[in-house]
C-alpha cells in the first residue's frame, strides 16, 4: 500500500555554507547521548568531489545493483565512518585540580586513537577539492536519509523491521524489532543507515518525526543557518519544495540511477568560471561531474543528466537576471524566502 | 568546606542525565514488548508495530526552555533557546524570533551556527573549571591545588595592594577582549579597574582587527552596515573576507542577494568557501591587495568614472595643498588671525580660494559648500604671509600618484591578469549600490592601513559611501558594540578620561622584549628592501617620541627610562597568551616580569595554564548578561537558564568578590592620574562603589543600568529582552548614522543626508594625511602600495585565518567539533609545493622560522595556491606537540600607527594605536620525524 502522503526536501546548493550547523542541529538532539552513536551522522555534509561519508559510499552498492546481498561489504567504524575520538582532557586541562605528585604531566591534547595511516573521519576531506589553482572547484553537499519511495532498506531487512509511515512517508527502523543483522545498511546505496555497535541495532535518521508531527520541520531544516531548504509533503502543490520540484524543475535526486527514488532534491551548483582574462561562461565545476551525481530519474542517460544541468543554471541565471533589471520572478521569490513557515511547510 | 553534590564531576554528571534519558528510551522498548515476528504484510505503509515510536518522542520531550546567547568574539550575537531536562541544559537551537526589518528583506532568523548548537559541551565537559586554582608547580607545568574563593580572591587582593604599593597603581594590568559580547561581565573586570587606579589594554588593535585606514580617512573606529544591508547592494567585492566561514549567521545575505540579481566577486589569495558562491573569482598574490585596489583607481580616475559632485562634497580631494611642502594650505598661513584646522577650495565660479565649511576648526558644521564650484584639479597661485604660494588639489596630486598603478604594472604585482582588473573597475563604477566587503585577509598585513585606504578610495570615488548598499564595509573581530553611553558609565564610574587605557601592541612589544629582536633584524636587514628595511630611524626612535610627544601611552609609566614592567595581569573572558602575536617571546620575555597572572574563565584554555591563579566564571547559560554586535541591529540578553554549575560564578560577582576581599585590606593611596590630576583611593570603601551604594550588586541590575543609560535601549528592560530581542531605537555619536525604521542600517548617512562633517581634521573623508611621518618620512601622505615585508630566507607565506570550527581557541578541544575536522591542527598546502618537500597528504610536519616553530599535520588541497601555506587560527597551545599557532609571528609595529597629534591620529583605546599584524609571516615546512 503506497503512503498517503510523502515528506520532500529540497536542499538548495547555491546557498549551502559548509557550515554543519544542520549536523550539529541533528547530532545533539539525537545522537549524543546514547553509546555506540558517536560515530553516526543522521545528517552529514561532504566536500565534493570527495569520498564522502561514509568513504567511498557511492561505490559500495546497495540492494538495487545485486543480487548477492552477501557481496555488500559493510564499512568498518573507524576507517569507514571515522573514530569517534576521545581526547585525554583530564591529563591535560586537569580541571580536577590536578595532583602535584604525579610525575607524569601529559602536555598535548590527543585524539585516541591517533588518525594515522589510513586515517579517515566523517569529514576528512572538507574543501580540499580538485582542479588546479586557480582553477580549483569544490561544493557542500549536505545528506540525510532520502526516505526513499522505493527504499531498498525495507526489502533488505529479514526481520521486516524496517518501514514507511503511511501518513509522512518516513522511513524508520524499528529499534525493538531490529536485531541488528545490517542487511539495510548493505540495502541502502546511499548508506544512510549506521550500526550501533553497542546496541546492536540500526539506526537512522528519523526526519524528526516527534516534531512534523507537530508540524514543525526537521531540525537540520529549521536549523539550517544558511537556510537552503525546502520541505514539504509531496502533494502540496503551495509549498516551495513542490514548486522547485514540479514547476519550476530546478531540483534534482542524487544517483537517481540507485533507482530508489529518493525524497530529497537538490539544486545544483553554480560555480565562478574558469579563471582568464575573457571569463567565458564555462563554470568550473565540470558539468559531467554534476552528472555523475544529480538526475531527475533512473532511466536518464548521462548526456541527458548534462543537458538537465545546463537547463537549470539557464533558467537560474535568467531569472537572476530578470530580478537585477527589476522584474519579479517566482523562482527567486522562493529561493529567497523571507521566513521559515516560506520554506518549511509540514 | 562543602563537597559532595557541588565539586562532583560534570562530566560525569552530564554521562548520568544521559543514562537517565537513555533509561527512560529503553523502558519505553520494554514495555511495549510484542511478538516481533509476525509477519509485516504491508512495512510500506501499514506498519503495525509502531509503538515503540514513542522512544524518539519521549527524547524529544523537555521541561523548559530558556533564552540566552554566546560571549564569544565572533560577531553573531544570535538569540539561542535552551532546553532543558532534569535540569540538564541538553539542546539548543537557534530562536530564531528577531523582528521583521521589513517584509523585502530576508530575516535574521535562523541565527546561530554549529559552534553555538553545541555550547553545552562545555557546560558539562572535562574542559569546565570547577573551582578556584592556585598553581603548585612551575608556570605551565599543570601542578594545582583547589582553592576556596576567600583563600583565592585574598592571595590576589595581597598581590595587587603590594603591587600598588611598592611600584604603582599601573603595574596591574586588566586584559578582556571586546565589551560587545558581554557587556557586564566586561564592565566588572573594567569597573574595579577603574576603582583601583588598573590599567585596561586595548584589543581591537592589538588583534589587528582595528582597520587604521577608518580612523585616518574617516575618523571613525570603523563603522559598517548590518548584514541586511548586504541584500540591497547590486554590486559586491568580498576582498580577502571570508563570510561563509568567519560569518556564518549572515552569509546567507550574500547567496541571497546573488540570487536576487546582485554580482558576487571574491577576491583572495586562495579558493576558499566564499569564492565557491561568487560570480567571478579573483585571485590575488597575498598582500598585493593594496595594489589591486589602486589599479582599479587607475581605471576609474583616468576613464572618468568617478562621482564627480560627490568627491567636491564629501572628500578632501578638492582641498588645496602647498606644492612646495605638500601640506594642506591652512587659513593660519594666509590670514594672520586664521585658524590652522581651516582648509580651502579652489572656487571656479569666484575664481580664487575660498575657505570650506565643516573642517575641524571651521563654526559652521556643514559639508553644504552652497555656490561654491570646488576645482577638482589645477595648480594656482596663492597670496598668503608669507608670500605667493603655488598649491594643488588633492585629487590632482592622486591621479599623479596613480600613474604607478596602470593595469599592465598593477597585474605584474597582483598577478590578476590586467583585463581584469579593467573589467572589475569598471563594473563597480558602474554599478550602483556598490560595496566592498573587507575582511581579516587584508587587514590583517603590516601596511593594513594603506589597503584599508585604497580600498575605501574606491567607494569614496563611485559615491557609494553614505548611500544604503554601498560603502566599505569591514568586518574583522567584534567592532562596535551598541549602549555604548551605558556601557562606559558602567565599566568606568569615575569617568574615561581618569581611566589608563593601554594601546595593548605597544605594551606587549615594549615589554615581551621584541624590539631588540626586531632591531637586530632590522640592522641586518638593511639593504634589503623586503627586509626590515622599513623604517628611516630605529623603531625605538618612533617609539620614544610618540610616547614623549604624549601620542601614545606605554604603562607603566617610566617604562623606557628606567625600566619599569608590569606586575600583575588580570584576564578574563580572554585568551590572551593563545592568541597573542609573537607568543613565544611573550611567553619568554613578558611572562617572567609578572608577580601574578589570573585568569577567570568558565574553561582551561592556554592562558590558564600558564597562570597562577584560575577563577571558575560562570558559563553562558548560567547569568544575566547583553551581548551586542554591528552585523545586527538587536539586543540579545543572556538569562540564567540553569544555576552556575559547580562552583563558579558571574564575571560580575568575581569582581565584586575580588573588590569585597580589596576592601578587607583597607588599603588607601593617593593616584596621580597621566593628566596630573591627584586621586585618593581608599579601598575600605570599594564594595559600595563597585555596587553604586547596593544597587548594582545583581548582574541583572548592572545590565539594565547599561540599558536605562543608553539611547539604543530606551524603555526597554531585560525581561522584555527575554521575552523577544528588540530592535534597537537610536543611535548615539559614535556611530555615522540614524536608526531608521524599516531600513538596514548602513554607515555614513549623517555624512551624505545630513550633510554633518566627519571627525577628520578636513570633515571629510580624508585621503591625504599631511602629518609630518607620513609626508617626509614614508611617502603615505595618499594611498600608495607598499608590499608584505618579511624577507625571502622563508619561502611559503603563512596565513592564519578565522575558520568556520572554532571562534578564536573557542571549540578548538571541543570534541564534537573536533570529531568533524581532522582531529588536531592541520596546515594546507598546494599539491605542487607538497611534492617539492616530498610530502603527503596527513603526515606530520614541521612549520617554522626565526621566531618559531609548531608541528601540525598537512591537508594538501588545491584551493591552495603555490608559496602559500594557511593554518586555521585559534588552536590551543596544548593542541600542538611544539609551539603555538602563533609561535611563527612577532609583533611589528608600523610607526605611522603610533602618530598623534594631528586631528583624526588621536590616541583613543580600540581607535587608535599600532595594530599586531601577523600576515607578513614566512615559514618552511618539513616534514616532521616522530620520536615515540
């Protein structure tokens, strides 16, 4: 039975600041305070081109590529996702008042364990990019659970412990049901799903459902500082995620080729052109690097995910330019919305 | 002494409200035991076991909230809700309830970043000072032993009164940084200062946050739009500013007024965040900035696309200076009872010099020149006393100096092709509102006065100064703070002028010691013109007379005759040996001359450890307080959402706890003030002129004594604060324009509305400084491009720039944001020039030069360009395996920032004083062998 109703967001990438305040928004209300969630990140930005978070999750497959659940490799915590790193802030800072016996003094502030070697972390490679200077390119790219309309996760689990809400479309696990057997993580492509080692059970972002239902947004939405979402139910054809989505067409899914039809778009991003002289209009993100991530469906060529991208940055800029010379436009109206009931309507 | 329940760790405290929780969410998975594996028909959709959902519910529960805000020096001043749970402080979000401005404007909601969303770290973490410390073991060395407030707050009283006593009231010195982000808890440390005859340092110069440039050209600390005001300009140069990182509540004004049509162009050395949502990036050797800018006053000046009316009005570019001695021909040299601070134009219509209105000696304050037809150039004769006189305008004397910065020498300097520069000036005259965005990347450099200048020349010269969406608007640090009427009346009861303020550069360079390194430099240098060759005469020589000329104090007083250093430093809410320019010679020289540091903050931080004295202040959701910044134009309390933990207590109570343990000694001298004023000084009376007779004992009622005398906050009262943030209502003289209903504010609207002269000796913006060192001894009379200085042994310059993780030292060892970067300090560096050093990307490195080294670990990135190196600033001493961030810097200071006497080049503290640069810094790196 299909859900009544489905719960969109819309992340606007010309206006994400890399600031992690949606993670941070995410991370203390719902994973700070039980054991065997440090390193989860409902919510995570990653500097693209990158590997992301987890390393490398675009190629470790989901249900939608194989037929071989057991072929799915599951990221290791530390290497994978990162250490949660604990610091020895007694040793150091002895706030306790410290003992002029000891002997001993630790004088340097240490993650434990040490990120050495393959060292990796959530966010180990913020800004660092490609290209070559001047020429540089990177962007933000924030994620949660996509909630998917097809999501693998819920196939994959054999206890059956993970579902959709029928009145929101949230996707969730079922934390006493689960026993943590992670064929929803190998499930998801996007490996939006994390183990609790302590636990022993999955868990994952809920789309603060305590809060939609009482109709206020999720918090990585409402906290967001830079306040490029959207969100929306589906249906709800006034909302700015609906418009951005159906209208206007500006938004699109990420790996749409996963074939899970994700609930969350994303607007592509502009970037400065390629440094000379004339400064063309040649953005420096390569726009085939935009089309390896970002598509309307999962039957789109690659050519056509390019010809999508140019459309979007055309009818971006014409807008922008409509609105310089004194015109209104709707699709700017949106993209600048003056308060958070503008973009955030649950 | 009662332990138990209030010296118990916090830490464990807060892992016991956790289990509480947590327990609470398993008890909800129990009992809602069923068979779990019936089988699910329809998991999409029709679920229906969904019980159990409860448990995110009950997490989300709380049984209160409450308002308060940060006291860090970033800027944000965002209203934060605190939720709160058995008393535990366990979520914070971002109000998000700041009035309207009006409805075409984006809102201010929602304001906070990630840093604020997790403050309570700190509340509850191991990092909180629990107690007062009394250090047992060497400075530094991490011995201590708890101590009582009495026994704490006596062996400080004993120390200060002997200080006063043997060597005088100004061997204690008082540090806090920035009154705007706390303005009690500043005002307590200031106002027992103030009492006891202290000496407070200044830090908006020693941070080198000041823009010098402001004050010489406009007599103005500095004064900039709030954020909104971004979102009305159709043109904006985001030059070597780094908003998306260092103002992260307000970026969202830039990408939005990008989609509303307006052009982004980010100008910096490296691709760094803001550049990412720029139309055109621009990048720029770095501290060539100077340069750039007076190319594209090339272009503007010789294309004629200047505001013509607009520079004969409101600057100094009409005025008529002498050619034979490159002064400004003043009515003193012409008419025998004339006035020295009287200036002429060139009338075209009369055909002779006529005097203008508004300059510093001149009755009639008006910039109205009514008929008069100033002569923008020419040369003519003048008949004065002593004879003819050949003068000049200004503008005449610029487009001559401008000469040197064709677009063809120009990108030979910057190496920004030189299209480019044409197209950009071009596209900035022509587009108006147009403004310049400036930020810690070009303020940052020892000649930070000649870019700041050149660059407010091009918004002086397109008429976008004054205008709403168009200026030079800087942002670097916390600049000015709004009640400023209440606050100083607060923290300095007997009045400024009876109060030692300290220029904080001059003091430390002075007392850490650095001239003789610098000297010694300086004389090798010689020759060099990169290196050190910087100045006609010794440094020493600058100094001596700016302090004998009474242009700039140096406490305490009989420093450079016989030798006398300060005694006690007093810090607060501060992390000053952290953040400190030259650290490692601060930390060798400075620090061995005093008796007694205490540092009173809610955390351990670098200053602390290296103190003999802590004293647990309370933490930011545990007090009264008012937090104010210019990127906004309300006022946010900060409320006691939860008592103060443990043992600590409010900046406020402290010092009037450290007041009350003064008074016990009865100690009373007699104070000869700097102005030769006498004061008698009688300690046994402190507590009741601490607390004005008892009124002033609460922190609630302090802030709303700098409420009830302050014009910005009239009728307002902290508990309507509380209830929502208000918008403030007026604007006293420090600032440059009115408050007006429904506008952004902007800079410079009683200037270009009002038509009211501005504190420069002209009354205009001024770019020609006649002052005899700028005209005879360093040729900056008019804005010229002088480049970084710091000799080529060094081959990488090493930035230190504001990042997005930490404010300052704040949140640099706090673990959930640590978690989100790479763990510890890292350095990046350009691919190309990390395989020259045969480096990889994390592995440890060594950073170092004459004055220092640290070790950190590299990020290699391409953002970086080659002969560039950038380490994120603020990371905590005991962060690095050697050194500090600031290990590489010293203090240099440019002796042009320690004139005075010359109108607008008036000591007055975070106005004007030398800056503590640090951008002009070279290091190497290699890589760095672990010896486990």
């Amino acid at each position: 039975m299909p859900v009544q109703k489905q719960v969109r967001m819309v992340a606007d990438l010309n206006k994400c600041l890399g600031c992690h305040t949606c993670t941070m928004a995410c991370k203390t209300m719902w994973t700070d305070r039980n054991k065997g969630q440090m390193h989860m990140y409902w919510n995570n930005v990653e500097t693209r081109p990158g590997k992301g978070y987890p390393k490398d999750w675009e190629t470790q497959g989901g249900w939608f590529n194989t037929k071989d659940k057991n072929s799915i490799l599951l990221a290791s915590i530390n290497e994978g996702y990162g250490t949660p790193w604990e610091y020895n802030y007694d040793q150091v800072l002895k706030t306790n008042g410290g003992d002029a016996s000891e002997s001993v003094s630790e004088s340097v502030l240490t993650p434990s364990p040490r990120p050495s070697g393959n060292a990796y972390a959530s966010n180990w490679d913020e800004d660092v990019g490609e290209g070559t200077f001047p020429n540089s390119y990177y962007f933000y790219l924030p994620r949660i659970c996509n909630h998917c309309s097809d999501p693998p996760c819920v196939d994959a689990c054999p206890r059956q412990a993970v579902y959709k809400r029928k009145e929101d479309g949230i996707v969730l696990v079922d934390q006493k049901r689960c026993r943590g057997y992670r064929y929803c993580i190998k499930g998801c492509p996007y490996k939006k799903i994390y183990y609790n080692p302590e636990e022993k059970i999955s868990q994952k972002c809920i789309f603060c459902y305590p809060r939609i239902e009482q109709h206020k947004g999720n918090l990585c939405a409402t906290q967001c500082v830079g306040r490029i979402h959207h969100v929306g139910f589906a249906d709800d054809t006034a909302s700015g995620a609906y418009k951005l989505v159906n209208i206007w067409k500006v938004a699109l899914r990420l790996h749409p080729e996963f074939k899970t039809e994700p609930n969350v778009f994303y607007i592509p991003p502009l970037s400065p052109p390629v440094y000379s002289p004339q400064l063309t209009e040649d953005q420096r993100i390569p726009v085939e690097v935009l089309a390896n991530l970002f598509g309307d469906t999962s039957d789109q060529t690659h050519d056509q995910r390019v010809e999508r991208i140019k459309e979007i940055f055309r009818i971006i800029r014409t807008e922008r330019e409509k609105v310089a010379k004194g015109e209104r436009s709707e699709l700017i109206d949106i993209l600048i919305p003056h308060s958070e009931a503008d973009r955030i309507k649950v | 002494m009662a332990v138990g329940a209030s010296t118990e760790n916090l830490a464990a405290r807060h892992e016991r409200a956790r289990a509480l929780l947590e327990r609470g969410a398993q008890a909800a998975k129990h009992t809602l035991a069923l068979d779990l594996l019936e089988r699910v028909h329809e998991p999409i959709g029709e679920y229906p076991y969904r019980g159990w959902e409860t448990l995110y519910r009950e997490q989300w529960k709380y049984d209160s909230f409450g308002r308060t805000t940060h006291s860090i020096n970033c800027t944000g001043s965002c209203a934060w809700k605190v939720y709160v749970r058995n008393n535990i402080a366990f979520k914070e979000e971002q109000y998000a309830d700041y009035p309207d401005i009006n409805p075409t404007l984006p809102t201010y909601n929602p304001r906070g970043c990630q840093k604020g969303a997790n403050y309570k770290e700190y509340v509850y973490g191991p990092q909180r000072v629990k107690y007062p410390l009394i250090r047992t073991g060497e400075r530094g060395e991490g011995k201590w032993r708890k101590a009582s407030w009495g026994e704490a707050l006596s062996y400080i009283a004993d120390k200060i009164v002997s200080a006063i006593s043997n060597y005088g009231p100004d061997t204690v010195t008082f540090y806090s940084a920035n009154p705007a982000k706390f303005l009690v808890s500043y005002a307590a440390g200031a106002r027992l200062a103030n009492l006891i005859g202290g000496v407070v340092c200044s830090f908006y110069d020693w941070v080198s946050d000041l823009p010098p440039g402001e004050p010489m050209t406009w007599g103005v600390q500095t004064d900039s739009c709030e954020a909104a005001d971004w979102f009305n300009s159709k043109y904006i140069i985001i030059w070597g500013s780094n908003v998306l990182e260092t103002r992260i509540p307000d970026a969202h004004f830039v990408t939005e007024a990008r989609m509303h049509g307006t052009k982004i162009i980010a100008i910096s050395p490296e691709y760094n965040p803001v550049a990412i949502h720029a139309d055109i990036f621009i990048p720029v050797k770095p501290g060539t900035d100077g340069a750039l800018a007076l190319g594209m006053a090339y272009i503007i000046v010789n294309e004629k696309l200047y505001d013509e009316n607009y520079l004969k009005s409101f600057t100094d570019m009409p005025m008529l200076v002498r050619t034979d001695n490159g002064k400004f021909l003043r009515e003193s040299e012409v008419v025998s009872d004339g006035k020295a601070g009287n200036f002429y134009f060139w009338d075209k219509s009369s055909g002779k010099a006529v005097l203008a209105p508004g300059t510093i000696d001149c009755p009639d304050k008006t910039l109205d020149t009514g008929a008069i037809d100033q002569a923008l150039f020419g040369t003519f004769i003048i008949d004065t006393l002593s004879g003819k006189v050949e003068v000049t305008t200004v503008f005449s004397l610029l487009k001559k100096k401008l000469k040197d910065y064709d677009p063809a020498s120009v990108s030979d300097i910057t190496g920004v092709d030189a299209a480019l520069i044409t197209r950009i000036a071009g596209e900035f005259a022509n587009t108006k509102p147009a403004r310049i965005i400036a930020g810690a990347g070009v303020n940052h450099y020892y000649h930070n006065d000649l870019i700041n200048r050149s660059m407010i020349l091009l918004a002086a010269l397109t008429g976008n100064v004054g205008i709403p969406g168009g200026g030079f608007d800087h942002y670097v640090g916390q600049e000015k703070y709004w009640c400023e009427e209440g606050f100083l009346k607060l923290a300095y009861p007997l009045g400024n002028i009876k109060q030692r303020f300290q220029p904080t550069t001059l003091w430390a360079y002075v007392h850490s010691e650095i001239e003789k390194i610098e000297g010694k430099k300086e004389r090798e240098g010689k020759g060099d013109p990169e290196n050190h060759d910087l100045w006609p005469r010794p440094i020493s020589e600058y100094i001596r007379e700016s302090v004998d000329r009474g242009w700039m104090p140096l406490y305490p007083e009989g420093t450079l005759d016989s030798g006398k250093t300060p005694r006690i430093l007093l810090v607060w809410g501060a992390n000053f040996l952290n953040q400190a320019k030259g650290a490692e010679y601060i930390l060798a020289n400075l620090w061995s001359k005093l008796d007694l540091i205490v540092d009173t903050d809610f955390r351990m931080n670098t200053t602390g450890l290296y103190a003999d004295v802590i004293l647990p202040s309370s933490s930011m959701f545990e007090k009264w307080d008012l937090s104010t910044t210019d990127l906004h134009s309300y006022i946010s309390p900060f409320t006691p959402i939860i008592s103060p933990q443990l043992e600590s207590k409010t900046d406020w109570q402290i010092f009037l706890e450290l007041a009350r343990a003064l008074a016990g000694t009865k100690f009373s001298f007699t104070d000869t003030l700097p102005d030769g004023s006498t004061i008698n000084r009688d300690f046994s009376t402190l507590v009741n002129d601490f607390t004005e007779q008892g009124t002033l004992s609460e922190d609630k009622s302090a802030g709303q004594f700098i409420l009830d005398n302050s014009m910005e906050t009239k009728g307002m009262t902290m508990d309507m604060l509380n209830e929502q943030p208000r918008r403030i209502v007026a604007t006293d003289k420090e600032w440059t324009s009115d408050m007006k209903d429904k506008e952004a504010y902007y800079a410079f609207q009683r200037m270009y509305e009002l038509k009211q002269p501005l504190n420069t000796l002209t009354g205009r913006q001024q770019f020609y400084i006649d002052h005899d060192w700028f005209l005879e001894e360093f040729h900056e009379e008019l804005p010229v491009y002088k480049p970084p200085v710091d000799g080529t042994k060094y081959r990488l310059r090493f930035l230190t720039p504001h990042g997005r993780w930490s404010i300052h030292s704040l949140w640099r060892d706090a673990k959930y944001q640590l978690r989100l970067q790479r763990g510890y300090p890292i350095v990046y560096l350009n691919p190309d020039d990390a395989a020259a050093r045969e480096l990889s990307d994390n592995d440890p490195v060594e950073i170092f030069n004459d004055n220092g080294a640290i070790i950190a670990n590299l990020c290699i990135s391409t953002r970086m360009p080659e002969g560039l190196t950038l380490m994120y600033q603020g990371w905590e001493r005991y962060t690095f395996k050697k050194g500090g961030f600031q290990s590489p810097t010293t203090i240099r200071i440019k002796p042009t920032q320690l004139a005075g006497g010359y109108g607008q080049l008036k000591f007055k503290v975070n106005y004007w004083g030398p800056t503590g640069n640090q951008k002009d810094t070279r290091v190497e790196i290699r890589k760095y062998m672990e010896v486990e």
